[in-house]
C-alpha cells in the first residue's frame, strides 16, 4: 500500500523567510493603519436605518401639589462632539444639538421654572464646548430661568467649559474637576516607514498643507504655527473660566490652568466650582434662586420619542452622495482631527 505524498514541500530555511516577510508586512500594514485607528472612528456603510427623533417628556421625580414648578434636569456625557453618535443600527444626536434642542424646550414651557445641567464628562471637541457653553448663556439671558451645573462624576476640560455658562457649579465631592487647556494629537511614523523602505511624497500648494501629517517629522515653522493655534484656544479657556468665576483672579485662573485635576472637595478650595454636595442640592440652589424653598419641584427630563424636530446644529438627515455610511466613534480615541478641550490620561 502506497502512502500518498503530501502536495506541499517545504525547502530547507523557506518556513523562516516567510514568517519574517509575514512579520514585515504586518508592522507596514499597522504603520498605515495607525492614523486611521488614531483618528477614533470607523465608518460602515448603511442606507436608511436611522432616523432624526424628537423629545417628550418624562418625569423623574414628582413635586409637592400642582403649584410647584418643573425643572428640567438636562445631561452632558461623554465626549463633547458636533458629530452624531451611536453604534452600529443606532444613532444619537450630536451634543450641542441635543443640549439646544432640550433648551428650546424648557425655554417654552412655562411650567419648566429652571434647568440643573447635570455633567459627566471629560471635555471634546473646542468648538462643539464653545457652542454648549454659548447656549447655556443664551437661555439664561433670554428666559431669566437660573441654570445650575451639577458636576456628578467628571468635569475635566470642556466639561468644566460648558459648566462656566451656568449660574451656579455645584460638583460631587468625588467628582474629576479641572483640566482647563487644550491638547492636539500628533504623531511621526517617519523612521516606521522608512524602515521599509517606503517614502511619501505628496502633491500639495503650500509648504504646510500637509500640516501635522504622521509622515515625515514636524519642522520647527510648523510646530510654531500650530503651537499658535493651541495657545489662541487655551486663551479662550482662561477667559471663559476667568469670566465665570466672579471670585477668582485672573492670575488665579492661569495658575490653575496648566491641564491639572482636582477632586471635588479640592476644586471647591479652589475656587473652580462654588460648593460640594450631591444632586439634592443642586436642585435646593435652584429653589433658593427662584425664592421657592417651601414646595419641593417636579424634576423633568427630555427623552427621544417620536420622528421629526431638528434645530440648527442637527445633522441633515439627507447625506451627500458618497457619504451614505454611519461613523461609530470610538470614545477612548479622537472621533476626528482637531484641536480638544478634552482630559484623555494616557492618551
């Protein structure tokens, strides 16, 4: 009986020679993927599985008789972006469109006497923090109803931000606090490709329109245009923070603005937040700024219902041809290039 013979030979030393072209091709490969790993978002195409959706409101908590007064309790979590959430068939409004769209809300109802912005969150994107801590002041300014921030858990950065347009910033005493200043990622996969060989060599109109590329080294010009830009925006910080807290200095504020934490009870020390305390008494400084400490209030809050609503900073529900797909935003890297008023250890 014959032994059949493998189809397969094997020649003395190939099995190492492929194994190390296997491994050369693997580290080019990840090298080209970093920046789009970097960048914090994977797109998946899809057609028509999600929909815009409205608010309608829900009772948390009921208040003492009908007299009482309403306050809406509105969220800001996670990282600040003006880019729609979600994750695979589902989609999310983007954070300033969410927050403008309860706002609206409570401006109109007359019921709703004042509004606690409950935060949970290390900051995002600079201009999507700006927008939130702008339409805070805005509802304030055109309704007269007090807003009080509540820090629960983080406050870092942008989150603290959007916390200056508030009447009052009450955080847990436990609660992540600080981080005022700006961060821009960058990266030098030069010497990674180089390894193998392989040089990029774009097609561009200026010197920097490649600015910040992973592909070659960064020149001292461009380090300092960029540096400009992030000093322009840490600026603006300082002048937010310096603007909404009455009792602290200017100096003060840039003594505590080099990107530290603090916990709560440290912040409140500080002078970051007015006090410590727990939700209970975000609600009590509310009642105490209406005059209303008899009757306990209704605590409301918006939830997604049904279709329709849209407001300026919602995302068209039509998308250009080319970009029919849904971006899952990865939260523990950047959902896209730019410059972030944003806490991210070891990132």
């Amino acid at each position: 009986m014959k032994t059949s013979q493998s189809r397969h030979t094997t020649c003395p030393g190939s099995l190492p020679v492929e194994r190390a072209t296997a491994k050369a091709l693997f580290t080019l490969l990840l090298a080209a993927a970093l920046p789009l790993l970097c960048s914090g978002c994977l797109v998946i195409p899809l057609t028509g599985l999600m929909g815009e959706t409205d608010y309608s409101e829900q009772v948390i908590e009921k208040g003492d008789g009908l007299f009482a007064g309403k306050l809406a309790v509105i969220e800001l979590s996670g990282v600040l972006s003006s880019e729609a959430g979600g994750f695979l068939f589902t989609s999310t409004d983007n954070s300033v469109s969410s927050l403008r769209a309860q706002l609206d809300l409570a401006a109109e109802d007359s019921g709703v006497l004042g509004v606690l912005l409950k935060i949970s969150s290390p900051g995002g994107e600079v201009t999507a923090c700006d927008n939130l801590y702008h339409e805070v002041q805005q509802f304030r300014a055109e309704t007269g109803k007090p807003v009080v921030a509540y820090i629960d858990s983080i406050g870092a950065s942008g989150g603290l931000y959007a916390a200056m347009g508030a009447d009052a910033v009450i955080s847990h005493p436990t609660a992540i606090v600080g981080s005022i200043g700006v961060i821009m990622q960058s990266m030098d996969l030069s010497r990674a490709i180089a390894a193998f060989g392989v040089e990029m060599d774009p097609i561009k109109s200026g010197k920097m329109k490649d600015l910040n590329t992973p592909w070659r080294s960064m020149t001292k010009a461009e380090r300092l245009v960029l540096q400009k830009l992030v000093d322009d925006m840490y600026q603006r910080f300082v002048d937010v923070v310096d603007a909404g807290r009455k009792k602290l200095d200017r100096a003060k504020v840039l003594e505590l603005a080099d990107g530290r934490v603090f916990s709560g009870v440290e912040a409140a020390r500080v002078g970051l937040v007015d006090r410590t305390g727990y939700i209970e008494d975000a609600v009590s400084e509310i009642s105490s700024r209406l005059g209303k400490t008899g009757n306990k209030p209704t605590l409301i809050r918006y939830t997604r219902g049904s279709p329709g609503g849209a407001n300026i900073y919602t995302r068209g529900g039509i998308r250009p041809a080319g970009e029919n797909s849904l971006t899952l935003r990865l939260d523990g890297l950047h959902s896209s290039p730019g410059i972030y008023y944003l806490w991210k250890p070891g990132l």
